[in-house]
C-alpha cells in the first residue's frame, strides 16, 4: 500500500482508505446495496459485518477510514473495531463528519434518511459525540457537504467553533463537497481564514470518470497544502460490475485490460497527483479486495486516457445521482 502526505498537516495516509457510509446503516444509494447486506439488517449482524470488511483493509494495508454522524453506527463500529483489534492510534488516520443527522431509525425506507443542519448547536453537539466514540483515534473532522446555500462558510459561530477545535484539539479540519457547484464551495472556503490563518486543510470531494468538474479546484487545494480525499469514485456502484453496461468506452477499457468496471474507475482517481486518498465505498470484502486490484493499474495510459473524455455534465451527473433509491 502506498502512503502519501496527507497535504502540509503533518499526517501521513494510505492512497486507498475505506469508507463506512455503505456499512453503518441498513439503508444507501448504493446501487444493490440491500444485496451486499444480504438484507441481515440486525445491529449486531451488521456490527460483525462492518469488522469483517475492516479486517480485510486492514490486512491489505488500508490505513485511512472515514465515517460521519450520519452514516448510522459507523463510528460505533468503528470504535469497538478498534479496541477488539487492540490498534494503536499511531498507525492510521481516521476522519469523520458533521452536519447531517442520521433519522432513519435503522429502517431501509424511511420518509428522510437524513437531515442537514449546519448550525452551532448541531456541530456542538455531533463533535461532542464523535468524541465520545473515536476519542483520540479521531485526526480529521469535515462539514458534511458543506454548499454555498447552506451558509456555512458565513456562519461566524460555526467557523469560530471550528477553529477552537483545531487548537484545543488538534483536529485537521476541513469540508466535504456536493452537489454540481463543488468548485465554487471550494473555491469560497479556500479563502476562510481564522486568527490570520486559513481554517481549513482538508476537503473530501466527488471525483470519479463520470464526473470531473471539481479537478481544477482540487488541484488548487492540493497545491495550498490541502490533503484532498476523492469520494464516490465508483459512482455509488455506475461504475461497477453491478451495472451491466456503464459506459462503451470504459467497459471496453475494463475488458481489453482484463479487469473489472471498478478497477478501472479507481485506478484512473489513484492516477491524478492531487489526490492523497481515494475512498472505496466497498460494503463487502469480495467488492474491497476487487477495489485493492486498482492499485497495480495507477498511471495506466489506457485508463488515464478517459479522464476527461467519458465524463457527464455536472448537472446530469448529480440529477442521476439524486434519482438513485435508497435500498
């Protein structure tokens, strides 16, 4: 496994972390996710799960994880993981999120899975409770899709709260992007500044073959020393073998290289320099280990060739994206 530089914040990753939104909650957009489940939706069949995925990232190298307040009990499995596998918080990096509250109530349907609010008292309470989880395994703490619209990056209370975390915590803080208008979120919060210093030094933003409007943004903020993590590379599953077809000249790649649709979509975002993490979504060990292959694919010509030649506008990318059922 490769480890990088985690941008100038002094922290070290691996290129390939695991991400637990797909393994904390019964319910995702994941295309087939109630198929990775294997619909045993049980707190402790899933608890189980969720460490068997772990291990196997963990046996590979895998030394980045990301969670959120929303992503159901991913932090609580990640910390009894933790302290089953007796981990030292010296040897990986972990980051999570706040903003969205998790209101499903471990149902797969739900009228809201979730609800966005990046207030104070919401940010004072989830850092709080992510605290109370991770305790000092916890490195980054992100706002969870932060927008122009939601008024965050404004929010004088929020953005003293968060530099008081950096101090007094040593939190890396940062921001996870969404939605068609992420360079311009970027691009504002690149500009933030507490007590003369730029608050944030970390963002985690979808990039993926299908979608690639975020690049030049992404590139700034490496380049300012920001550590720069790529979500939903696969697409929340478009670019996988679930899907027959994806797209003919990416599933020709896969086939003339004799790999799979994620081999492909992963090893082209482990191919752009700026990246120092590229999450798999991966809710089985079978899906993780098919992921892990990617790495003996960076810097394909076949497959760095598509980037930039495959890909959707912004705006169809995320109407497809929003269309997609919770499962």
């Amino acid at each position: 496994m490769i480890e990088k530089e985690f941008g100038r914040t002094g922290l070290k990753t691996t290129a390939l972390g695991l991400g637990l939104a797909a393994l904390g909650r019964p319910g995702y957009i994941t295309l087939g996710h109630q198929d990775d489940l294997r619909e045993e939706y049980q707190v402790e069949q899933m608890e189980h799960h969720a460490h068997q995925v772990l291990d196997t990232a963990w046996a590979a190298g895998v030394r980045y994880f990301d969670a959120a307040r929303s992503y159901g009990r991913a932090e609580q499995f990640l910390a009894s993981w933790l302290k089953k596998r007796l981990i030292d918080p010296a040897n990986l990096v972990i980051g999570s999120k706040w903003g969205y509250t998790y209101t499903a109530n471990w149902r797969v349907e739900a009228e809201h899975h979730e609800v966005k609010e990046h207030s104070l008292p919401v940010l004072t309470r989830q850092a709080e409770e992510s605290r109370n989880y991770l305790g000092r395994f916890l490195n980054i703490y992100h706002i969870h899709s932060a927008t122009i619209d939601s008024g965050v990056l404004t929010n004088e209370s929020v953005l003293d709260e968060l530099a008081r975390l950096r101090s007094s915590l040593g939190w890396v803080i940062g921001l996870s992007l969404s939605g068609p208008k992420q360079g311009e979120t970027l691009e504002k919060a690149l500009n933030v500044k507490r007590d003369g210093e730029h608050l944030f030094q970390s963002v985690q933003a979808t990039w993926n073959l299908l979608e690639t409007s975020v690049e030049p943004w992404l590139e700034e903020a490496a380049s300012a020393g920001w550590g720069v993590i790529v979500k939903e590379v696969v697409a929340n599953g478009r670019l996988t073998p679930k899907v027959q077809q994806t797209h003919p000249e990416i599933d020709q790649a896969a086939r003339d290289l004799g790999v799979t649709t994620d081999v492909v979509a992963i090893a082209a975002a482990l191919s752009r320099p700026w990246g120092a993490v590229i999450l798999s979504g991966a809710a089985q060990r079978s899906q993780l280990e098919s992921n892990l292959a990617a790495m003996a694919w960076i810097n394909n010509p076949r497959i760095v060739s598509l980037i930039g030649q495959v890909n959707e506008t912004a705006e169809v990318y995320w109407q497809t994206r929003a269309a997609l059922p919770w499962n």
